[in-house]
C-alpha cells in the first residue's frame, strides 16, 4: 500500500487518530499502544515531541509492518504504515503539564482518592515506601486535583521549545505535526509559526487542536491566513472536552457540537474530533449524518482521533506486561506474547473497525 494511504483516509472520512497524549513518556506503554492500533488499521498516532517516545513510536511501526508483511493472512488489518505526528503548543494548555505534590504532607490516614482516579495510574507506591507521581505517565489530565482532600496536588505546565524539537523532527522522519493552541494567541502563534514554517515542507500533513471559546471561527480565519499558503494538508481538530472518552457516554456530544460549528464555517481544512471521543462516536455522527457526504448536504467530518478512551481500552494488557516484565526482571514486548498480541489487535480494532467498516 502506498505512503499516501493515510491522506485516502482523510479524504473518504473515515481517519483514525490514536493520540498517546501530548505529555504522556511511558515508553513500554507508548510502545503497546502504537503497535495494536497500527495493527488494527489506525492512519495516525500522535505521541509527545520527545526523541525517547518518537524513538519508541517508530521501533513500534516498524514492528507493525514486519508483523503484517510476515502474517498477511492471519486477521491483521494493517493496510498501510500510520503516519507518526508529534504535538507542539503555543502556551499554557492542559495537555502540556504533570500534576506532583509533596507526599510528605499528606496525612497518614488518606485514603488517597488521587490515586484512584487517576487513568495512567502515574500515582503510585514504590516497594520503597514512597509516594507520588511517576511523571513519564502522567499525561496532565488533571482528575486528581479536585478530589484532593487537602488540595496538595499542583500542576507544572512547560512549553515545547519549536528553535530545539522542529529540526530533530525533520531528522527522525516523523511525519505530521499537531500545534496545540487557544482563542485570542494571535501573536504567540505567529511567533510560533515563524520557527516551524521553513520546515513544514518535510512533512506530510499538519494538525492545528483548538478547544471552543468566544471568537473562535475568527480565531481559525485568522490562523489560516498566518499558515496560507500551505503546502501541505490541513486539519482542524476540534478538542471538545479534552481527555474525557473514558469518563462516559456524553463527553462525545461536546466533540460534535464543536466539529458542527467548525464545518459550518466551511474554513478550508479537513475536520476531525477529538476531546471526548469514545465507542459512542461514530454511531453519533452516522445517525446525523456527519460521517457520510449526503444529496442535501456535503459538511461532514473526516475522521476521529481517540485519546483517553482508546489508552483505557489496552490498559489491562499494558499492565499485563508491566506486572510480568517486573516479576521476570525483564522488558516483556507485545510482539513476542502471542495471545496477548491477538488480544490487543481485536481490542484496538473494536474501536477502529466502526470508523471504517464501509472500507473494509
């Protein structure tokens, strides 16, 4: 299948987009995850602007496409190798934070809601006794701060520096680039732009997630005019409630809602949801019509990506591998589990297959 099969994609609506998250390091994880949903036929994964986990990502694709060039005919659904995208922001945005806090303040006889909370179970008690956040898996969802008792629980934001990541990018052929920003960064996402632009003819495709706000086509008018003309393709991601999918089922109508209002603004680019996105999606978006091109109107979606729901999905198989990989002292790799493997792949591929059945 040709390198051009993920932009097919984009053009016939039916894109996946596995976000691994802007913030998120856990490189064994970063590592299962990559690998079931390219296996599973996924077009995109998106991981933070981090050479160890664009490393990680890579040796995992690589893996894919030996996997389905050696296996063709044992159910893998892989028709091309997924673009790899990394995340970049223009200020302060939850996606680019670590929640930490001093555990030497918190009371003996907490019964720690943080820790239960948490997706990525970043909160943890080491063998040796202490207690905190493991910062390479958080990925600044920020559910922990308000269940504190005690209000402890703080975040740190930072800010990917574009002058030191962009030309990394380029060397480690990653693909696609996703800027991160918000309504009313006209001037820190020209200054952005002004570093990333002389490079953005290496890449195949770029991303810009902006979350609702008062302005915001306006805001979109604008960051498209700064971009024109661009030599590449263009998505609007409209972060509806970000890193919610795995909350429940109404956190995808906050998705919707923003991908209506943003098509019908008909600003060039193609659109695709994210920010609450789960299981409940696709069957939303067929039942208004969203997803497939229709006599009376043409403004759909072209495609979903999946954050949070889509890492919940494969957690109980990447703590598999962790709890093994620690009782053997040894790194335990998806590939080399065979049942889990085929776990992982049907797993991944319940939430891609709804996406893109008529395809198949």
């Amino acid at each position: 299948m040709s390198a051009s099969y993920p932009l097919q994609s984009l053009k016939a609506g039916n894109w996946f987009k596995l976000i691994c998250g802007a913030s998120f390091q856990d490189l064994p994880a970063i590592r299962t995850l990559v690998l079931a949903y390219a296996l599973a036929g996924a077009d995109c994964v998106d991981v933070a602007a981090d050479p160890a986990v664009i490393t990680a990502a890579k040796e995992a694709l690589i893996i894919a496409k030996k996997l389905e060039n050696n296996q063709k005919n044992q159910g893998f659904s892989q028709k091309g190798t997924p673009w790899l995208m990394v995340s970049l922001n223009d200020g302060e945005d939850p996606h680019f934070r670590k929640a930490y806090f001093d555990s030497q303040h918190c009371p003996s006889d907490c019964f720690r809601p943080c820790e239960t909370v948490c997706p990525p179970r970043a909160i943890i008690e080491t063998k040796q006794g202490s207690f905190g956040v493991l910062e390479s898996r958080c990925y600044g969802c920020g559910r922990c701060i308000p269940v504190c008792p005690y209000q402890l629980v703080k975040t740190r934001s930072y800010l990917v520096s574009p002058k030191e990541i962009v030309p990394f990018i380029q060397r480690m052929g990653v693909d696609a680039m996703e800027i991160h920003t918000q309504v009313g960064r006209e001037n820190q996402f020209k200054q952005l732009w002004q570093v990333i632009a002389p490079w953005i003819s290496y890449l195949k495709l770029l991303a810009i997630s902006c979350p609702d706000g008062r302005g915001l086509i306006d805001y979109l008018h604008y960051l498209y005019d700064v971009i024109s003309p661009l030599p590449i393709p263009l998505i609007w991601q409209t972060d509806g409630r970000p890193m919610s999918g795995d909350i429940g089922k109404g956190t995808t109508h906050a998705a919707i809602k923003l991908a209506q209002k943003v098509l019908k603004a008909q600003i060039p680019g193609f659109v695709q949801l994210a920010g609450g996105t789960n299981h409940h999606t696709v069957s939303k978006l067929r039942e208004i019509g969203l997803l497939t091109p229709s006599m009376s109107s043409t403004l759909v979606v072209s495609g979903v990506a999946y954050g949070s729901y889509a890492r919940s999905l494969l957690s109980p198989i990447v703590r598999h591998l962790e709890t093994q990989s620690i009782n053997s002292n040894f790194q335990l790799t998806l590939e080399n589990q065979p049942y889990l493997l085929s776990k992982a792949i049907k797993t991944a591929n319940s939430l891609v297959f709804p996406l893109k059945k008529n395809n198949y």
